[in-house]
C-alpha cells in the first residue's frame, strides 16, 4: 500500500487509453490544484508538462511547502509527473487563486486527452482568512467564494465544446464543487458527469432538500472521507460516503497525501469512533445554536485570531494567549467558548510546523518533570 505519490510512480508510464481514468485520479488532480501556477497558467492551454518545470523554475521549495498540510508530497508528485506519459498530454487553463480581507479562492481546468474536462477547486490553505470564510458557511449561504465558484464553472460550461466535465476538490474544494453545480446553467448542466468531493463538508440542510441536488447533484457525486474525519462530515451531509484508510491517526490524515492506496483503488475502512463522537458534538452545536448564535461564534473565533496577531497557521506560537482573550468575551456561552478552544488546538497544531508541535510536547514534557502528572510539585527539587 501507498499514496497518490505511489500511484503516480506506478502508472506514470501508462497513458489513459492504457489505464482507465478512476478515482484516485481525481485525488491527484485536486492534490495538484494546491500548486501555485500564478504567472504560469493564464486564459490560454498549456501543457501541465510545461506548466510543472516553470513551477520548480519559479517557486520556492520552503514557501510551498508552508501553505499547507501535505504540501512536501505534492511537491515530490508533481516532480514525478514530468515527461511522463500519462501526464503530459494533459492541459491547463485559467487558473484562478485571489485571497482579499473576506475571502480565499483558488480554481484551475485540466483538459485530459482522453475527452474528459476536469475543473478542479482548491481547498483550504494556510491563510486565515480562508478559515473563516469556511467557518461562515455554517450560517451564511453564499459566501464569496460560492459565487466565484460558480462563477468560474459557468464560464466553463460556455466556453468549451466538451461534454464529459468531472467537478472535483480537496476540503473547501470539494465544498465548492458541490456548490458550483448547484448554480450551473441549465441545460448545460448536463455536462457534468461526476462530482469529487474529497473530505469536504457537504452543503447546508436547506439545500439538500432542493430538487436540484436530491435529481442532479447527489446522483452524480463521490463523497470520499479518511476514516479520522473532521471536515468531511461538517454540515448535514447525506449517508452516502466512502470511508478509506489513513496512513495516520489524527487529523493531519486529512491531508490528500495521507490515504492509503493499493494498486489503483483506495484502501476502505469504517468511519472511526473519535470521527463520529466529534460529529455528534459538532451536530448537537449546530442544533442547539440559532443563526445569530452562530455568526456571534464565528466572528468571535477570528477576532481572537486577529487579537493574537495569527495571520496564518504558522503564527500559532501565540496560541498561549488565545484562552485569555477568549475569556474576555461575555456573549459566548461556555459550550461556544470550549468548542473554540478545541477548533484552535486541532486545525492549529495540524498547519503549525513540526517544531512548534516539537516545542508543545516539551512544554508538556517539562511540566510533567517538574509537578508530576497530578499536577503537584515534585519535592526533589
């Protein structure tokens, strides 16, 4: 067993009239889209062949590498995607990646040989901002990024001649795949043959109850999770999901480099117990809190943030004093102010870098040295 990097080590030399286009593809497709081809990839085709050596041309290892979790293994899949056979048939066009004060937002198209049209939606990256437009959609629909999603796919549909377009997205970008075919253009909606959502929360309860997903959208959509999920099971999502091995057990697993592979299918596995108690207690949240509620919890979240100077996830060494700022707000309700706390510690310390987890273990590690594990200070000193 392996990852997608595995994957296209195994079938690189393998064109797609030799090796059928399947599921873990489109996880390398989203995988890819976390890529930074601005300045590479305009309006205009080009070969994702070309589009890659400009890329190792032009970035930067170490700042790649910072956007996000998972970031050091698309780098090496992307590196063995070069001059391969499988891959450099395939074209890019009209990437798209903008982030402003209120939003983050980031799409490519990749025209495959085989007649297939793929637009792929970025998920999440380090910035905050992005974070919070997410945790927006848990009261707000639309936010921003639905729009450009849309958008974005409209402009799509018009504008090319294929009639075999696969939606497809990692984490927000699955979110925003499913969004953006909810506001296709009818009848070219009909392009649409599949929809990837890769560990993405779902769309709202109100929304799901819409003709438009329950005879178009749900048929057409894969919802593939890690069996430790968090953001794949946000929102009120239907039944219908595939659960696959990850090859960790936490929430770093969340990352598209971190589901186990064999051959050229992903490794199933049943939904963990930690996955469904959080869901539960998320759910119960959401149930229990009206729109208002929810829209004072979220601004309060990144207000937080922002008083404690976190820009990014890589900021986070400030996470100290997140509990005593937090404590200053009167409006929260103690369930709020602890499933914040939570949110923090999880989505955190999984972007931090390793020695910010590093240095956490030996804050801990040297409070255990010195008051022992219940908490009282050890005489010998």
């Amino acid at each position: 067993m392996g990852n997608i990097v595995d994957y296209v080590k195994k079938y690189r030399t393998k064109s797609f009239k030799e090796k059928k286009l399947c599921d873990v593809d489109m996880l390398v497709f989203s995988a890819l889209a976390y890529m930074d081809f601005t300045e590479i990839v305009n309006r205009d085709r080009i070969l994702l062949n070309d589009a890659l050596k400009f890329f190792y041309k032009m970035k930067n290892k170490e700042e790649f590498i910072n956007r996000g979790i998972g970031q050091v293994d698309i780098w090496a899949m992307g590196k063995e995607m070069i001059d391969q056979p499988r891959y450099n048939s395939i074209y890019l066009s009209n990437y798209v990646y903008k982030v402003t004060k209120d939003e983050q937002f980031s799409a490519i198209t990749m025209h495959l040989p085989n007649g297939f049209t793929i637009v792929v939606f970025e998920g999440t990256d380090h910035h905050v901002v992005g974070w919070e437009e997410d945790f927006k959609m848990i009261y707000q629909y639309p936010v921003k990024a639905h729009i450009d999603a849309c958008k974005y796919l409209n402009k799509t549909l018009l504008s090319i001649k294929d009639n075999k377009i696969i939606l497809a997205g990692h984490s927000k970008g699955g979110h925003l795949a499913l969004a953006s075919a909810m506001g296709a253009i009818f009848p070219l909606c009909f392009k649409i043959k599949a929809i990837y959502n890769f560990d993405g929360p779902c769309l709202p309860k109100d929304l799901i109850c819409l003709p438009r997903y329950k005879k178009f959208v749900s048929k057409r959509t894969h919802h593939i999770v890690p069996s430790y999920t968090f953001f794949g099971i946000l929102l009120k999502h239907t039944p219908n999901y595939v659960v696959v091995k990850p090859t960790i057990n936490k929430f770093t697993c969340h990352a598209p480099t971190n589901w186990y592979i064999e051959d050229d299918h992903f490794v199933k596995e049943r939904l963990s117990k930690q996955s469904v108690s959080l869901n539960r207690a998320i759910t119960k949240w959401l149930d229990n809190h009206n729109r208002n509620e929810k829209k004072v919890f979220c601004d309060t979240l990144f207000k937080v943030l922002k008083e404690a100077e976190i820009e990014n996830m890589h900021t986070a060494a400030k996470l100290p004093n997140i509990r005593k700022i937090l404590n200053s707000y009167k409006e929260l309700d103690k369930s709020s102010k602890d499933l914040i706390v939570e949110f923090i510690k999880i989505n955190i310390s999984t972007y931090a870098k390793d020695r910010i987890t590093t240095t956490a273990h030996e804050v801990v590690k040297n409070f255990r040295k010195k008051f022992g594990k219940r908490g009282k200070k050890n005489e010998r000193e």
